[in-house]
C-alpha cells in the first residue's frame, strides 16, 4: 500500500490555466504528488493552514507577503516573463510553455533540494522485469516491446524503458524531448539529489504506457554502467508506482547478459532467414560460453507477424494495438496465465 502522496499545489487567478494544469498532472499516472488547484489567495489561505503543502506553484500576479509567510516547503514562480527582482528568493518556471515541460523543470528543482534515497534491492519488491532482445530482428522487436507495454498497461501500471543505441522516437512519437535517460543517469552520479523526482519530471506517457526518452547519443548509452542501470531500476522498483518495468535492450548496454539475468522473462524475436538464424546461434553459443545459462532458460522465442509499414507515425501504436501484432502479444499473454 502506497504512502499518501504529499500535496502540490497550483494557484493561478487565470482559473482555466490552475484547473487545466492541475487535471493533466492528475492524470499522469506517475506523479507522486496529490496536486490541489487553487483560483484565489483566500482558498490557498485556509487550505495551508490546515493542511502541509509540500510545493506551491503560484503565477506572478497571486504571490504577496502573505503566501510567503504561509509553511510551505517549496515554492516556484510561475513567471510570464517579467522581472523577478522582487521574488528573488524563488525559483521560477515559464508559464506559457507545454506542461510537460513546466513538470520537468519544477521536480528538476524539487529533487535537487531532496536528500538522496538508498534504494532497496529489487528483488524485494514486486515489481517484475521484462527484457526483450533480439540479435537480429530490431524495428519489429521495439513495435513488440511497445505493443506489450500497452497492452500490459490496460491492467498495470507499465514503465518502457529503450535502451537502443537509435530508438527513433522523435519521430515516431512526433515529440522532442529536452532531456532523456543518459541525463537522468548523470543526475544520479552527480548525487545532489533524489532521482525519483528528477524521473517523474521527464517520464512520457503514450496511452496506457509511461516511458522514459531514450539516450539521443549512442556514446551516451554506452557510458552507462551495469551498476548504474541497476541502481536506476532500483530506485524506480523503490518508488513503487510500477508493476512492470519492460526494458527493450540493445547491444551496447554494458554488461547485458547480466542485466538478461536480471529479469524475470526474456522475449527474443526470431527470424527464419540463414542470415538471422546464424546470428541467433551464435547469441546462444556466446551466452553458454559466458555460462549464462540462466539467461537461456528464461528466453522465449517468438515468431513475430508480418509488419506491414505504412500509415502516419501518429497512428503506429493504434495500429499495433489493434493489428496483428496486438493480437498476437494477447493471445501470447493469455496462453501464459493458462
């Protein structure tokens, strides 16, 4: 049973901008904050002193002496643009700028004034590990990965993590993202403050499925260490929110028969072709030179359908869900529950 969630709060007297920013907040699964909206100063008043407000996100034209003196641990102005002489012991974030970036910027600035947290080991929480490999078989082992986490997350609160050295998902998800994993794992060497907060402010969401931008640069993914990815994992299986953790792997990632051996099942798309058959084999041969035999009994194979291209990238998960490779990753899934 989850902690209940300390409040944020949001107060702005433009009441459409408080209560539009405040509901899409709510809706992201992920966010570990209760997030209250607040439209003028006498509500807010009462409300804090009857109840600890954690942070305080207040536009420009509604902060005073009053709200200063009000206890609220953090409070971040939400600046149109004008000077900030005045409130020069605040933080301030642009308010005209999407959401998702507003979220960033502000758990950026929350996690760095938290204490880091030791992360418990993962293997004493119930969050499951899926990894999905492939030494020959790519674009389709990242739509099945996708594919799976959706559909996962129709029941489950589902976390993609891509760990390919190019994800595409700029253009896939027809989004930029001004910072992604390799700058949630420099966050962390750096260690002044608590991760989970810098990772809630950079998770995306795509339907049913959260997700963390993938490293832009293949030399950033190939930095990261085995202990680092760990480490990371640990501390999202910590924060508690996520049942599923899917990690779609690439070659590059440092030690990856160890971080195989880490999950509870391994997804492997197979290809029939000599070309991609010999290179599956010669995948297995190195795991059994490496004596990893725990990674080969937890592979499953799998012969994927036929992905027809085509279309929008807008519509690409829409159609996954929905084709032939929804069906398979359902039908796959409930033949493992019998």
């Amino acid at each position: 049973m989850n902690m209940k969630k300390s409040i944020f709060a949001v107060c702005d007297l433009e009441a459409s901008y408080a209560c539009n920013l405040t509901e899409y907040m709510n809706e992201r699964r992920s966010t570990p904050f209760e997030v209250q909206a607040f439209t003028n100063l006498e509500s807010l008043k009462k409300f804090a002193a009857e109840n600890p407000i954690e942070i305080l996100l207040i536009s420009t034209n509604a902060m005073c002496d009053e709200i200063k003196a009000l206890d609220i641990q953090r409070t971040i102005i939400l600046s149109e643009g004008e000077p900030l002489d005045n409130l020069e012991e605040e933080l301030a974030v642009y308010k005209y700028q999407s959401s998702d970036q507003i979220i960033a910027e502000v758990m950026n600035f929350y996690a760095r004034s938290q204490p880091e947290v030791q992360p418990i080991s993962i293997e004493l929480t119930k969050t499951e590990l899926i990894g999905v490999y492939s030494p020959a078989y790519q674009a389709e082992k990242t739509l099945f990965a996708l594919t799976l986490g959706e559909i996962l997350g129709e029941r489950k609160q589902v976390l993609y993590l891509n760990l390919e050295d190019y994800s595409g998902f700029e253009t896939i998800f027809s989004r930029e993202y001004r910072s992604d994993v390799s700058d949630l794992i420099y966050f962390a060497r750096q260690k002044e403050g608590n991760l989970i907060y810098k990772l809630n402010g950079m998770i995306q969401t795509f339907h049913n499925l959260d997700y963390i931008p993938p490293a832009f640069s293949p030399a950033d993914l190939k930095s990261v260490r085995y202990e680092e990815w760990m480490l990371l994992l640990e501390e999202i299986a910590a924060y508690g929110e996520y049942e599923v953790i899917i990690l779609d792997l690439g070659s590059l990632v440092d030690e990856l028969f160890q971080l195989m051996a880490q999950c509870g099942r391994i997804y492997v798309p197979i290809l029939e072709d000599d070309i991609s058959r010999a290179r599956q084999l010669q995948f297995e041969k190195n795991l059994k030179a490496m004596e990893c035999q725990e990674v080969l009994d937890k592979m499953r194979k799998l012969h994927l359908p036929i992905w027809q291209s085509g279309g929008r990238n807008a519509d690409l998960l829409e159609r996954m869900i929905w084709g032939d490779m929804g069906k398979y990753v359902r039908n796959m899934l409930e033949a493992a529950m019998n």
